[in-house]
C-alpha cells in the first residue's frame, strides 16, 4: 500500500509522530474495528476511528435516535430524529473519511449473534448501555480470542479497561457477574454529563488505535477512573488474573456466550 | 493503624474487618463491589473475615453499567 | 550527486509543510537500510526544516545540492 499525496495529507499528523509513523498509519488503514454502541461512549469513538482512517469500522446498534440521545451522542443531529442510529453514524463516518468503509449493523449484539459480529474485526469497543450486554461482550471476546475496550459511564464518573487474551484479567475477572436488574443505577435512571461519553469513548478509541498501530502501553491489567467532578483520574492496578474466572480461568464454566435478561427501566426516556 | 485505600493513605482503628472498612468508607451497595487486597481479588464472602493489618492497600472497584 | 548511487528520487516541491517531511518520510519507508533517497525540495521553508526533520528521524544526511532552480536536493541514506 502506498499513500497518495491525499492521504500523505489527510494522514499527516500521525504519520509525522514517530509512534506512528508510516507502518503504524497503514497498520491503521489495514485495521477492522468494531464498535457496539452508537451512542454516547460509540459515537465520539466512531468519529476518532474514522478520522484516523481505520479501514473497516463496524458498528451495532438496533435503536433510532431519540431527541434524549442528542444532549450527548454526538455523531447524530436532529434532523436524524427516528433514523437507525447505525445509518446515521455511518453518514458522519463517511462524511468524515471517504477512504473508510464502515459496516452498519442494525441489530442488538446477542449471544446468537456476537461471534459472528466480532469474527471480522481485530478489536472491539464495548460501547453498550447495560451489564447484560458488557458480560456478553466479554465472555464472546475472552471466547474468540479479541482483545476489547470496555467502558462505563454514569453520572459524572467514568471508567474503562482494556482486554488483550493472555495478557491481565478479563471484566469477568474483576466483576463475576451482572448485578441484579435495577439494583446498579444505569441508563436511564441516573442520568449522566454529555462530555463523559466524549471523554471515556475517545480514550476507548485511543486504545484501538494503539493497539492497531501498536503504540505504547495499552490498559490491560489497570481500571482507568475518572471523576469529572473531582477532576481526578485514577489507574487501578488490577489483579492479574482471578484463577476460578467463569470465562477466561483455566476451567471455564462459560465456553459459549449467553444472554442474562435484560434489565428493565423502568422510567421512561 | 496505616491502610491505603483507593489510593490514599489513612489512619484507621484496629481489628478492621473489609466489611467495616467499606461501612467506614461509606461505600454504596457493598455488595455489588468488587475489592481487591495488595493486588488479589478478595471474594465477597471473604469481605466479613478478612482482618486489615498495617500497610494493607485496597482498591473498590464499582460497577459503571452505562454507555448510553 | 555523482558522488552517490542514488536508489529512489521523491519530488516533494508539490505539497506544503508538514506534508513536505510527510512525503520524505514515506518515500524513506520504502527504502532498505543503506539506499540513498534525494528529495527535492524548494527553496526557503523545506530546506529550513526537511533536512533536520530527516535527521531527527535517525537517517544520514550525505548532502544538500543547490539545483540553481530555486530547487535543493537532499541526498539522505536511509539507516
């Protein structure tokens, strides 16, 4: 692959970085990544992803956009009011980077369908709302061997870790399972700030490139903190690995994803 | 007695079990924590045996669900 | 130049700073160890900034021709 003097252009402020440079730009290029979530942590990664020119970028999302989304997913606009979020984020995508293609996925990430989600891809951005759907992330990608960013964001604290197989504790490890529906504040029920996702889902997007581009030191075996209102960042040294992990130990229970029930708001957007 | 606890370091009373350390802590829904002790994943229903001693660091991890 | 094998030639006079080094950096790429590149470049701000860029990334500057053109030549070898 050889640049044009387009790309040379588009490209240029990360091909100058020595990190970077010409091998990790193409690396970049080469690269399939795959986000689940077009909203508030997926939309900002989305936008990083496809301006760094990743070559395949898919994203999932069986929603449509919501006037509620708009406050903080910022790939969509009013006027995309009632449209499939994934047509919607796949536009800006384009919009931004012609060179890209992106796979729009209009469907909710399951255990029927997860790992035929994932298997293209060479990283994945755990951009969903729910604890259903991180754990069934999770147990796919500690299953098929993809390295993954999780997040979370409520309030004004967000937090994300990345899993690479063989290397620190997988999300399992460090919480074995779902807490009870509605017993953890999430979604709709707590509220969250808008930058938050913009903050949390572009450090998620900065793991993908790093890794693609094989970059510095990723964010396995540490839980990144953030607290907005404190303004304090905190990187938690996770324990290596919990031993009896249902998922990634050395004698999982879990060898195929399945789906927890869903939780239910109860309150209304 | 010297425990560091989510990164900072405190003085705290004796015969300090994780339990009482997560009541003293104010954590909110202790039973949805993870905690971790010098660097180990302690199990939950090892939170009411578990005696702190000096120079312990322990770390909470919460559950973050959104993504919204 | 004569003094130089000269393996590859990039022309880096039709884009503008920072694109100049970008060009200089991804004609280096697609060399080996050892060949020798010549860029050429304008006068005034690439030859300011080019040949210290192309240093900084570690490569050989062997020389730097004044073409009479308004034009410079870097012969760099790629380590």
């Amino acid at each position: 692959m050889s640049f044009s003097n387009e790309q040379m252009t588009r490209y240029s402020r990360h091909i100058i970085l020595k990190e970077i440079g010409v091998k990790g730009q193409k690396r970049l290029m080469e690269g399939r990544v795959l986000i689940i979530g077009a909203g508030g942590l997926g939309s900002p990664a989305a936008l990083y992803l496809a301006a760094a020119g990743v070559g395949v970028i898919g994203i999932a999302d069986a929603d449509e956009v919501d006037l509620s989304n708009l406050q903080r997913q910022i790939i969509h606009t009013t006027a995309d009011i009632g449209r499939p979020k994934v047509q919607s984020a796949r536009e800006k995508m384009e919009a931004i980077n012609p060179d890209i293609k992106v796979n729009a996925y209009q469907t909710l990430a399951v255990a029927d369908n997860i790992l035929d989600l994932i298997t293209d891809y060479d990283f994945v951005i755990d951009g969903s709302d729910n604890f259903p759907a991180k754990f069934l992330i999770n147990d796919a990608c500690v299953i098929a061997r993809k390295p993954f960013s999780h997040a979370g964001i409520i309030r004004f604290q967000g937090q994300l870790m990345t899993y690479v197989p063989g290397k620190g504790p997988c999300y399992r490890c460090v919480f074995d399972n779902p807490p009870p529906p509605d017993a953890v504040p999430t979604c709709r029920q707590a509220g969250v700030i808008g930058a938050m996702g913009g903050v949390i889902g572009s450090l998620q997007a900065m793991e993908a490139v790093k890794y693609l581009a094989g970059a510095g030191e990723l964010l396995t075996g540490f839980l990144l903190t953030y607290d907005a209102l404190e303004m304090k960042f905190r990187k938690v040294k996770l324990p290596d690995k919990a031993g009896g992990c249902a998922v990634c130990g050395e004698h999982p229970a879990i060898t195929k994803p399945f789906d927890y029930a869903p939780a239910v708001c109860n309150i209304e957007p | 007695m010297i425990l560091t606890v989510a990164g900072t370091k405190k003085e705290y009373p004796p015969d300090l079990t994780v339990t009482k350390l997560l009541e003293a802590e104010k954590v909110e829904m202790p039973m949805y924590v993870t905690v971790s002790l010098n660097d180990e994943f302690l199990k939950r229903e090892e939170f009411d045996d578990t005696l702190l001693k000096e120079n312990d660091s322990v770390e909470f991890l919460y559950f973050m669900g959104g993504g919204f | 130049m004569a003094d130089y094998a000269v393996d590859q030639t990039v022309d880096i006079t039709d884009v503008v700073c920072p694109v100049t080094f970008v060009k200089a950096k991804v004609a280096l790429e697609e060399l080996d160890a050892g060949q020798i590149l010549s860029i050429r470049m304008n006068d005034g701000e690439p030859v300011q900034n080019v040949p210290r860029s192309v240093k900084e990334e570690g490569h050989k500057i062997l020389k730097l021709l004044d073409n009479g053109d308004g034009t410079w030549s870097l012969i760099v070898r790629k380590e």
